[in-house]
C-alpha cells in the first residue's frame, strides 16, 4: 500500500466495525469468528556510514479471520485496503473459503470459542519527529563517526472482534532508533533509543556516553581464558536473558508438557534468589491488554515474587486442556510487557562493586542448552570489556557463555541496580513490533564461559 493511502487509518477504525458487522450478518447458526487487525504507518530511515543509504514510508494494513464451528477452526489472513467496495469482496470470498474447508479439518478438543463481553478502546499520542526532519536531528551528532542504524517511527494500530460482541482498539505512536558506532578494525558500540516522544537531550547524552565506550574499544582487545567470572549484565545484556523466559519459560502449556526450563521451579526443587522478581506490567500502555481471544489480561501480574514462581501465563486453551484458570496470555503464553523489578545497586558504583570482572553490554545468540536445568548459552556481542579495580581497562574478545537461570539469577545473583531501563522490541519482521522490557542491571558472581 503506497503512502498515499495513509488517509486509511484515520478511517480505519470505522471500516474494521462494518467489516465486523458485514461478517456476523453472514454467519450461519453453528458459527462464531474473531477478527483481528495490524496496521501501521511508518516512516524509515537506514543510516550507513552516518549517511543515508534508504529512505520512505509505508501503510500496511492486515487482517486475520478465523471460523469456528462443530469443533473445528480454520484462519485465512488478508489486506485491508480502505475500500469497502474492495475490502468486503475479499473478506466476502475469504469467508466462503473457510466454510468450504472447516468439514475437511480434524476436530480440535480444546477449541475455545469467543465469549464474554470485554470492550476497549485505547489511543496514545505521541510526539514524533516530522518524517522530513529525520535526518537533520540524527545525523549531526554523529558527524564523522562510521554510524549505521535503522530509524522507524509511526503509528500502530491493533484491534480485535468476535461474534459475540467483544470489539477492541489500541492505537499508539512510536519511534525507535536502533544503531552501532563502528571502530576502524570493525569493533562495535550498539544504542537504542525508543519511545512515543523524541528527546533531542536525552539522543545528545545518549551519543555522549555511546562516543565515550567508542574511544575504550580503541584499545588491544584483551584475550580472556575460559572460566568464571565476576560480570555485570547491563540492562539491554540481562533483557536478552529475560526474553527467554517467554521461550520455555513462564508458559503454563510448557510447564504441563514438561519442556519448561521453569519446571524445578515449580516443583520448588530450586529457587531464584529473593532478589529477583519478574513479572507482566501494562500500565505503561505501550502494549494491547487483550489477546487473540478478546481477553483482557491483569494490569500488573506478579510471575516470580523474590525468587519463586507464583503465576505462570495461561491462555484459555491451556486453562481448557490442563483444568487451569486462564489469566489473559496470548496464544504463545509469552511475554508481552515484562518488568523485572529494580535492587539497590546505584548506577554509578557499578564498576566499583563490580571490582575486577567482566562489563558485558549485550549478549546475542542465546539459546537453551539444557532445558531442562535452565542452561542458556549465548555470545558476548559490542562494547564488553575487561575490568580491573573498579577501572576498565580493555575492550574482550568475543566469549560463548553457557550458564543457568538459577546460578546467574540465583545464589550467584550479587546485585540489581537501582536504575531500570526500557529496552525497545525493534524487530521488523513482517511488521514494526510494540513494547519491550524494564530491566535493572545485575551484578552476577562466577559466571561461566566456556570458550
């Protein structure tokens, strides 16, 4: 869909109730449907070698429908032009082709109809950069620096709608900028800004300390031999780790099915230190509250108080197929708005605490490997440096780790930092992401790498 058609979403809202309405009116007794919506219109903006290397708008507009009847269901996804002329012949046909299809489709025993009578309606504004005036307020800073990054901002529309009268709305405005600032030898400083107000200030100091990490990795990179060592997980590096409590972790489906890295947790043959506590907040409003179903999960959620788990996240399948209450999870019982909650660790007396160790800025590759003990490995990745006496000294040499929740996040857990940050979900696959997680940075003994 071409920028011109941007006009969509400021009707869209009124196009996706009669689209509601035109597919109820169509259903046959047995059936019931939910509709779900995602559109944006973004502006991006690629910076490479602190130039421009690409630049435009786009408006994308998606639908899913979903039919239920006699046990069964079947979903066909669609665009959204704006055009109800257009819009209705498509979800007209989609309809007729998932009736034709449910008779073939096995049947489900843990389908979940649309039920209740949850209604919202959101909308946040926000104050973003006019999309021509972009590049005048990034570039400047970084003027003569080898900067590359990606910068998107727009607005975000989720919505949802079934047959019994459930009907959603949120709509938000965000940016995010996602960038490195690159040493001559290919060393790399990695930065996120994001939010729904761009901070000349707050981007200055951000390139301010990025510049300042930048100027250590000059230095020889330091060989470190594999072993234990004291580190500190700065807050984008300990987010990483977090994310993967939503692969495996806090899933009530995954805990009944035995493949959850939770599951000693659960059975309280291991803890997490009490200084740890994990759990869903969506009082920032950056996330939707509802899910696929229409349900409106709790504002706040604890799901590991001080170091035990408390809740998990159940969607209604899982709570249908396992005789649990459901609590609001989305069909992947995963993390939406996670929010570890801060220690007593001042930012500024980081290094200090911190001794002699490793400062990590961020981690990549994670994975499971041993799921079953909590094991997750991983890489160090941009700006992580050796640390001597409270005094950096040089930049690492990249290290895989391999090390469990309940050693980094337990006994060996020394400290979280007062201080929390919000790290933005900038992914873009099929479409600009919402949300993120608010993390401390941890301060951890004896973490393990092995090479």
């Amino acid at each position: 869909m071409s920028l011109e058609t941007a006009v969509v979403l400021d009707h869209l809202e009124t196009e996706f109730a009669a689209l509601t309405e035109a597919i109820a009116d169509q259903l046959l007794p047995e059936e019931q449907f939910t509709l779900g919506l995602n559109a944006e219109q973004s502006q991006f903006v690629r910076f490479n070698h602190a130039r421009v290397r690409q630049t435009g708008g786009i408006v994308d507009c998606q639908v899913g429908l979903t039919l239920m009847a006699n046990q069964r269901t079947a979903s066909w996804r669609f665009p959204l032009t704006g055009h109800w002329d257009t819009d209705w012949a498509i979800a007209a046909d989609a309809l007729a082709d998932l009736r034709a299809d449910l008779p073939h489709l096995p049947l489900d025993p843990y389908q979940v109809l649309p039920s209740g009578n949850a209604t919202s309606r959101e909308v946040h504004s926000g104050r973003l950069l006019d999309p021509n005036a972009v590049v005048d307020a990034v570039l400047p800073e970084v003027d003569g620096l080898d900067f590359t990054g990606i910068y998107a901002g727009g607005r975000m529309l989720q919505a949802y709608a079934d047959s019994v009268g459930q009907r959603h709305w949120f709509a938000t405005e965000s940016f995010s900028l996602d960038y490195s600032l690159f040493t001559a030898d290919g060393q790399a400083v990695k930065g996120t800004m994001a939010g729904s107000e761009w901070d000349a200030t707050a981007y200055t100091t951000k390139l301010a300390d990025s510049k300042q990490q930048l100027d250590r990795l000059a230095c020889t990179p330091k060989p470190i031999p594999k072993g234990g060592y004291r580190v500190y997980l700065a807050p984008a590096a300990l987010a990483d780790i977090v994310a993967m409590f939503s692969w495996g972790g806090v899933s009530e489906a995954s805990l009944q099915q035995g493949e959850s890295a939770l599951g000693a947790l659960q059975r309280g043959d291991r803890t997490l230190s009490s200084q740890f506590t994990l759990g869903e907040n969506f009082a920032s409003g950056l996330v939707p509250r509802f899910n696929h179903l229409g349900e409106i999960a709790p504002m706040e959620l604890t799901i590991i108080d001080r170091g035990k788990l408390v809740n998990t996240l159940v969607n209604s399948r899982t709570a249908k197929e396992y005789g649990k209450a459901a609590n609001g999870a989305n069909s992947a019982e995963s993390l939406r708005s996670p929010e570890v909650l801060p220690g007593s660790l001042l930012a500024a007396d980081v290094l200090k605490a911190l001794d002699t160790g490793l400062y990590l800025s961020n981690l990549h590759y994670l994975n499971w490997s041993d799921r079953p003990t909590g094991r997750i490995t991983g890489m160090t990745r941009y700006a992580c440096f050796w640390v001597e006496q409270g005094e950096i000294v040089a930049p690492i040499e990249n290290l895989r780790f391999d090390e469990s929740l309940y050693r980094c996040l337990g006994d060996n857990l020394v400290a979280l930092t007062q201080q929390s940050e919000f790290i933005a979900d900038v992914d873009t696959y099929n479409r600009r992401s919402l949300g993120g997680v608010r993390v401390p940075g941890a301060l951890v003994e004896d973490f393990t790498f092995t090479l």
